[in-house]
C-alpha cells in the first residue's frame, strides 16, 4: 500500500490534478517527460436512474453534453438536445471527470452506444 494520506477506508479514488492549464501549449518543443494528461478521459458506462421518457428523445449514435451539477447533491449528467437530463454517470472516473470539468474547464461528450429498454450505454469522451 502507498499510503500517502489520511482516510484509507475511503471506497472513492483520488483524482489526479489536472496538468495542462488554459494557454499551455504542451511542453514548449523540449524533451520532457510526457506525462499523460489526466483528463483524457475515454470509457464505456452505463447511464443510471434514466429518465424513459427523455430517453425516447435520443437515438443510437447521438453525442449529448456531459454535465456537472453542482447540486447538492453534485451530479454527472447527461442531457439531451433540449437540456432535459437523460441519466446520470458514477463511473470509476467520476471524480477524475468533476475536477477536469470544474477546474479546468474540459467539456465531454456521451455518445449513444445502445438503447435496450431503460438501460443506455454510452462512451465519455472529452469534445
């Protein structure tokens, strides 16, 4: 175990900060590390407590916004064309997702994969 803080029980992951701020360029032409950028976030998840009938507003292959809710409580939204909320995410990346959103300003996107009944599968992607 690494250790490095307090609240070891905490079931949430730590986020990573952010390394790339508004205007930086990446690392100027020198030769650096290469550190991955933490808010290059791609994953498959399913949406939950989805809406049916804002549901049957969306298609297979539509990308709809990604929202953070600042609530309380705080949420990670999906919304359709009109701003109505499909579902909500809470994706291992959930925390990683609200700091890129709310600290440094990154937009993603929620594209359809399928629709079965209420269960809707979606890929997050930064926009």
């Amino acid at each position: 175990m690494s250790g490095s803080g307090p609240g070891g029980d905490d079931w949430r992951p730590e986020p990573k900060s952010p390394i790339k701020r508004p205007g930086d360029g990446g690392d100027g032409g020198r030769g650096g590390e290469g550190r991955p950028d933490p808010c290059a976030i791609v994953e498959l998840t399913n949406l939950n407590s989805v809406d049916a009938n804002v549901l049957g507003t969306v298609h297979v292959g539509d990308a709809l916004p990604l929202v953070f809710l600042q609530g309380p409580p705080r949420r990670l939204v999906v919304q359709n064309g009109t701003g109505q909320i499909v579902g909500s995410i809470t994706s291992p990346s959930m925390l990683q997702l609200i700091l890129c959103i709310s600290q440094s300003g990154r937009q993603y996107e929620a594209t359809v994969l399928s629709i079965r009944g209420g269960l809707c599968q979606v890929e997050v992607r930064p926009t």
